[in-house]
C-alpha cells in the first residue's frame, strides 16, 4: 500500500475515532550547530580544543563543504582565498588528506591546539591585542546558513581592548605600506602590541593597517595635541633589521590644516644580532608633516582625515636613510573625543606635479570647423609612464639605459630627479582607434621602450600597448620581452600581446577640445602576474594613464601632454619595487660593488620567486 493511502487509512480511523488530527511537519534533520570545547580559560602556550558540528547536510551547499578558520576577526575570514589564520580546514563529505569529514547524519569533529599569539605571512597576531573565535561557515558562498562565531578566551588575558573603528577614539595609520610590503613578503615579522592592532578590515594594505588606542588630548579652536599609545616592531633578519620599532604616536595641529606626526622611534639594524652596529634608543622624533582634511563632528568625537604625510628631515635620519626627507607616508584617519568647531583655513598650497595636472585644453583647432566624431578619428597618443618607481629603479642604476622606439617618445612629464637615463612618463604613437564613447572604445599604439640593466643581467621591454575599454573598465595588452645574460635568476619571458593591466575609468576626467577627446587619469592595475614571473600580484597599482584621440584636422599638443595637459599620476598608489636601502657592506665584498649599492637581493622584479637585485630611491616629493 502506498504511503499516501496509509495516510488516509490513519486519518479515516482517527476521525472514527473521534480525534481531531493536526498535520505535523516533519522535523529538518539538518539544524547546524558547533559546540568548542572549551573555549574558555584557554592556556595562552596552548590548549587542545574539540570543535564539534551536527545538522550539517553534507549535500547542502552543492555539496562543496564548510569552512572552518581559528583566528581573529579579519575581513577575508569567509573568503575562499582567505588566509594567516590559526587554522583553517574544509570539512566536506568525502574528505581527503587535511580535509574533515562529514557523515551522512552531518557531523564532524576536530581537534586541535590552539594559542593566543601566532605569527602568520610576516605578521603577529595576539589575542592581547584582537579577539580569537573559532568560525564556521558555508564554503565559497555568500549564504550565512552555516555560518557561526565561538569566542575563545586565555587565562590572564583580558577581554581584547578593539581598538578604534571607522568613528572610535583611536588612530587608523599604517606607517607606509611600501615598508610594510618589504618586510612581510621578504620572510620578516611585524608585532603590533601595547595598543596598537592590526585592523581586521585592512589587514596588512592601505589604507589603515593598524590601530592605536586613544591616550589623551588637549586641542582648542582647532589647535593642539593628540596622543596616542601602542608600537607597532618590524623585523627582517635576513636583511640584518633586527629591530626596527615605532611607538605611541602623537599628532599636533596647527590650526592651519597642517599638522606634525611625532612618535617614539628605535632601531638595531647591521653587524650581528647580538651586535648591531646601528643602534638607536627608543626617543621621541617629529616623523612626519600631515596635510589635513577639514575635522567632522561623528557624534561625540572629531574625526580628522590625514589627506598626505611626508617624511620629515628628522624622520629619515630615524629611519637610518631607508628613505628620503619628503618621502610620502601613508594617510590615515585621526579620532578624538572633543568638538570640532569652524573648520581650519588651510594655507598649504594645493598645487600638484605637473604629471598630475589638468591644465585647460591647449589645443587648437586647424579650422574652426574641427569636429570630432566616432568616424573621424584619425590620430591620438597614449601617455603612461609603467611605473614610476621601476624608471627611477633603472634610471638610477649604473651604466643603465631606458630608450624609446618604433614611435614612442619619453616625455618630461612625472621625471625623476637625479636619474642617469631618461626618467619621464611615455607617449606612445598612434596606429588605430575604434571609438563609440569616452568609455567605450579600443585603441592601438605604436612603440617600444627598453630598460636595460647590464649589472644586474636584464634587458626588459613593452611595447604595442593596446587599450580596450568597455562600460567605464577596460584592459591594457602589451608585448613583454625579458632577456637575462649570465647566471641571472629569470628566465627569459616573451609574451606578445598579453592582457598586461586592468583599466577602471570610474574617476577618469574626459576632456573634449577643437576636434579631440580625452580620458585623462585611469587607474591602471596589474592583470597578468605571469609576464613577470608571478612576483608580483594580480592588481597591484601601476601609473594612471590618459588616452587622446582626434581627427584630422586636430592639433594635438605635442610635449606638454595628451589633450587636456592631464598625465599619468606621480607617485599614483602603491609602488611595486620598495624604496630601501639595504647596506651591509660585508656581504658586498665579493661583489665589486660600492657598500651604498641600491639593493636588494631577495626582493624580486623577475623570475621564479628569484630575481633582480632592487632598491629604488625616489624623488624627493
């Protein structure tokens, strides 16, 4: 008899009964539940905890799984690409190697130990300074169903003080992130302590990589001072940086919009670990110069935007000639319990480099009647300089060379002082264009420009740069070449017409003159790691870059920039070669090679995870 009409049966014989009968639901075998055991009173040395899961549906999800991740509460605990976390596992059904498994009826269990401080891509995490949990959640899904928080607590470890948030007293400031880059993926460590966090939506990248707790303030009319505490120690050993440490940073307004960065700077750098042969004691310095933006009142706290930070002379000497007097620092956010009141008059001047300018339109027309339209475009340039930082790094160099060909020409624009070979942006020529709107259109360019660097065995170019764009985004192709002599670390690269670069217009300034247009400042980011040997990231910032096109009858101008005058971003974002100089002049005795040699061997352009010998020393801002 078939299950519905044993359901009928049962009904019928209940109503004879005389019993009403209520339907009941059957109940969802699958209710997902994590219990840790324990997860309180933990041993900071480290205790072995059983985290256990029933209700999950192996089928659920599509069958991919569930995470599992031990640490604290970063932005990518959820991601699949999430990582420098405590633990992190994939429970599924059918589980293999690491993997926990799932049994048909949904549980599992995993033991392991944990400890409130561990060190993860360079980076330590405490859970003095940031609270552990143990997070379960739905694999590679945007679905909150499975998802669950279980704080773990350590004996004589008090509740974690967070640190300020986007509004909170406190201080988001992350020093520079090209410094932080260098030690990080170079092996070395970083130890924020005593107030100061990472901040767990920004971990380890700009804009605000650590927090500092909120000390005191005494500031009228938009004049005074804000202290805060914490330190934040870099190590890298392998470079002979055996402490490297900043700590409780103050910042003093003036009133005026500007300000002074102040904070307690020491370091044990060369010779040996036990014997360093630079040494600085831990003492107050006048770090940085602060543009800043107007205060906002954020209910009963000011918030203060730090717009740019530069170097100051007293702060290059503190950070033992790394970097140069004026070298941009990273910006950052100021918070502080108070009133804001009348907004400061700023009396910085806001000129930028003339790279980044966006002077009227100075063309003009041949005739009166220049039109520009879809069908008529005829000539254009691109301006785009690669990377500021890799022309100063060549430029710099010995017995280098950076030449232009086949149509393309090395402007004066975004130049490097105190470059050996030319050092400026690029204008590649025209070859053909397909035009629909300023963020519609495809454009081919002529030229080639090499870098040649004999000291440190390469020959790199790019050339035929091609710009497709479509509904404000776009891609950049090139052809990439890389030759090496000798017993370089690369091996050689040719890859012709790659997709190169992404392109976002979203902030791109489009100019239309006597029979011209042109989209000035695109953000242009890496989109193929594999044409340098995958060491550098997929998104990394390269210089912005403007396109110009025109008809015939237009007269483009020739060395002032494309257009509208605007050209690639000076210093725009991020560089890919860290600005450090590293100078044991012991381990440079074999070389042949002067002790202030711009170097850094481990810190890779090219090849395999090994490469060139970088370190580049850019201008002073």
């Amino acid at each position: 008899m078939s299950l519905r009409r044993w359901g009928a049966v049962l009904a019928g014989a209940a109503l004879v009964a005389g019993i009403a009968v209520t339907p009941a639901l059957a109940a969802d075998p699958f209710t997902p539940k994590v219990t840790v055991t324990p997860s309180a009173g933990l041993d900071p040395a480290g205790t072995k905890i059983v985290v256990k899961g029933t209700g999950f549906d192996p089928d659920a999800n599509d069958a991919k799984g569930f995470g599992l991740r031990v640490g604290p509460a970063k932005a990518d605990v959820r991601d699949r690409t999430g990582k420098d976390f405590q633990v992190s596992r994939l429970i599924k059904k059918g589980a293999v190697g690491t993997q926990i498994p799932v049994d048909a009826g949904g549980n599992w269990e995993y033991t392991v130990t944990v400890k409130a401080e561990y060190v993860a891509s360079g980076t330590t995490y405490s859970a003095k300074t940031q609270p552990f949990s143990v997070f379960v959640f739905g694999w590679d899904t945007p679905a909150l169903t499975w998802d669950s928080k279980t704080p773990l607590t350590f004996t004589g470890i008090g509740d974690p003080d967070p640190g300020p948030g986007d509004t909170g007293a406190g201080l988001g400031w992350g020093v520079r992130q090209m410094w932080r880059s260098y030690i990080t993926r170079g092996g070395g460590t970083v130890t924020p302590s005593d107030g100061a966090a990472l901040d767990p939506s920004a971990p380890n990248v700009a804009p605000f990589p650590y927090k500092w707790k909120y000390g005191s303030s005494t500031v009228d009319s938009g004049k005074g001072t804000v202290s805060y505490a914490g330190q934040v120690r870099y190590t890298f050993e392998a470079h002979m940086i055996w402490d490297f440490t900043i700590a409780d940073p103050r910042i003093t307004f003036a009133g005026d919009g500007t300000g002074k960065l102040t904070a307690k700077i020491g370091y044990a750098f060369y010779g040996t670990k036990a014997a360093p042969r630079d040494v600085r004691p831990p003492s107050d310095v006048v770090f940085a110069d602060l543009k800043l933006k107007a205060p906002t009142q954020v209910g009963d706290n000011v918030v203060v935007d730090i717009e740019s930070a530069s170097l100051t002379k007293e702060g290059a000497a503190a950070f033992a000639g790394f970097y140069n007097v004026g070298e941009s620092l990273d910006a950052g956010r100021i918070t502080y319990p108070g009133k804001s009141g009348p907004a400061p008059t700023t009396s910085v001047p806001t000129s930028t480099p003339a790279a980044t300018s966006t002077p009227a339109p100075t063309s003009t027309p041949s005739s009166s009647a220049c039109v520009f339209t879809p069908d008529s475009v005829a000539q254009g340039n691109l301006l785009w300089g690669f990377k500021q930082s890799f022309r100063s790094y060549v430029g710099r160099g010995e017995d280098t060379s950076i030449t232009a060909s086949d149509g393309v020409e090395i402007t004066d624009l975004d130049k490097i002082d105190g470059t050996r070979a030319p050092s400026g942006a690029y204008r590649w020529g025209f070859d053909s264009a397909q035009y629909k709107s300023a963020a519609e259109f495809t454009t081919q360019f002529r030229g080639k420009v090499t870098f040649a660097f004999p000291a440190h065995k390469f020959v790199l170019s790019i050339g035929r740069p091609k710009v497709v764009v479509a509904q404000g985004k776009g891609t950049l192709y090139a052809d990439v070449e890389l030759k090496t002599t000798g017993d370089a670390p690369s091996p050689p690269v040719n890859q012709p017409g790659i997709p190169l670069a992404s392109l976002d217009l979203a902030t791109a300034k489009t100019t239309e003159g006597a029979g011209s247009v042109s989209v000035a400042g695109i953000k242009v980011a890496l989109g193929n790691a594999d044409a340098f040997a995958k060491f550098y990231q997929v998104g990394e910032v390269l210089d912005d870059a403007a396109v110009t096109l025109g008809a015939a009858c237009a007269n483009l101008p020739g060395g002032s920039g494309p257009g509208s005058g605007a050209g690639p971003g000076a210093g725009s974002g991020t560089d890919l070669v860290p600005d450090v100089k590293y100078r044991p002049d012991a381990a440079l005795a074999s070389t042949g090679v002067d002790g202030g040699v711009w170097l850094l061997w481990g810190l890779v352009l090219l090849g395999g995870g090994l490469g060139l010998v970088l370190v580049v020393r850019r201008r002073t801002a």
